[in-house]
C-alpha cells in the first residue's frame, strides 16, 4: 500500500460550504460525560479544555476504559456532553448537519451488512447531496487508495477484520472531511499494513488540510504524529512537557491525546 498518490485526483471534491480556515475546527471547555446517577453513576470524560485547528496530528493514548473513544465520539457530534461547551466553529455547525466535515473511523464494527463495499463508502457522499455517480465515483477511487478496489461488490460479511477497517478508513477519506477522528484504526490490522493505513491517513490529511486524532495503544503508531497526549481516569494529561489542555491547547500545530 503506497503512502501518498494524487489524492485530489484519488478522493471527491468536498460537497457544501468549505469551512472556514480562520476559525478553529472545534473548541470544547469543561468538557464531561457522565453515564449513569447516582451510587452508579460512571464518568467518562472529565473537565477537558482543547481547541482543534486545521492541520493538527494527535496520538491520543491511555489505557483501555480511561474515556478516549467516548471523547472522540463526543466531538463527532456522536454523544451529548452532560457539562461543559463544545462548538465547531470552523465546521459551520454540528457536525450531524453537514455530513462528511468530521469522519470518525470506528474501533468496532460499523459498516452496514445490507450495503456492499462500495454502497457504504458512497453512503455519507449521498447523505451530504452528492450525485449517485460522483458517489459512486469518490468510493471506487478511495478504496483503490487503500488497495482494495477488489472488494467494492463485497458484502461485509465476506470482509476480515482488517479488510472491513480499510473499508471504513475509505468512507471516511471518500467525503474529503475537515476533521478526521480514527479510534484505534490499526487494532485489527497486522503491523505493515497498519502503519501503511496510518500513513495513507496522513498523505490524506496532508492534501486535506484536515486535521487527525488518533486513538491508539501503539507507541510506535502514536510515534508518527507529532504530538501525544494521554488520557487517564476521563481527563488529558500532557506529555512532553506541552501545556496543559485545561489551559486552552491550541492543536493547530499537531496535538495527541
């Protein structure tokens, strides 16, 4: 799997108002999820202050249950935070009403059994009012970025693991997002061909000027951006002597989690 092609040949022009480049992507202050009341009661993400902006490479690691996919989901749009603000300026609005301007690359399961390979790619293309066949277009070329154009016709249910992670990976790269949030992408993956995944995430977001969290428990994964940060009991802890999130990060210049 090569890390760069032409990828604004390879992927679909954007559909809709581009966001605005003077604003930040997405900006969240006391920041928590809580599930659950009372005696029961889990909280997730805790106090979490950033500021996400264009071109930004995070690592986002800790230890499994320390809330990072529920923080990813959160600025997704995906979960509703029980405290704190969270706004996507530099989107135009919630991510749910624009379709395709923040793509999340999912830890589990996520394509569509009823849909082929190439029905899921081209679904968040239709969504956003794409034509059928610039879709349809933009999917096919987007899983051959990812060298799997083969299975275009496939059912999920015929993929492996890895094959359906690429599938997904491909979806998100097809509607050319402005945020790209990817939960442990290479978990399902052998090791060459999750770095190779990892790279073509960052040729892509390169050509994109998108921005790019990773969740991951791979140092080595975590080693190709340029910045990490760790998550542990709901909260960001910094590494590397950066400043702290409840500081206001800006991670414009490439932050992790």
């Amino acid at each position: 799997m090569p890390r760069a092609r032409d990828l604004r040949a390879a992927i679909a022009e954007p559909v809709g108002r581009k966001p605005d480049p003077r604003l930040p992507l997405l900006t969240c202050a006391g920041l928590a999820r809580t599930f659950g009341t009372g005696a029961t009661a889990v909280v997730a993400v805790y106090d979490v202050t950033l500021t996400v902006a264009r071109r930004a490479r995070v690592a986002l690691t800790g230890p499994s249950g320390s809330g990072k996919s529920t923080l990813l989901h959160m600025m997704a749009g995906l979960e509703t935070p029980t405290a704190g603000q969270l706004s996507w300026p530099g989107l135009g609005g919630h991510p749910l009403r624009y379709p395709g301007r923040v793509g999340i690359v999912f830890q589990g399961p996520s394509l569509l059994p009823a849909l082929t390979v190439a029905e899921n790619v081209s679904l968040p293309l239709l969504l956003a009012e794409a034509t059928p066949s610039d879709a349809t277009r933009a999917a096919r070329n987007a899983l051959e970025l990812l060298d799997i154009g083969d299975l275009h016709a496939s059912l999920p249910e015929e993929l492996s693991g890895g094959q359906a992670q690429r599938v997904a990976l491909a979806r998100v790269l097809a509607a050319r997002p402005a945020l790209i949030l990817a939960d442990e992408p290479t978990g399902q993956l052998d090791h060459a061909t999750g770095f190779a995944v990892i790279d073509v995430l960052l040729a892509a977001c390169d050509e994109l000027d998108a921005a790019l969290i990773v969740s991951t428990h791979d140092p080595v994964v975590a080693a190709h951006l340029s910045q990490q940060w760790t998550m542990r009991d709901g909260t960001l802890r910094p590494e590397h002597g950066n400043l702290r999130p409840e500081h206001g990060t800006d991670l414009s210049a490439g932050a992790g989690r």
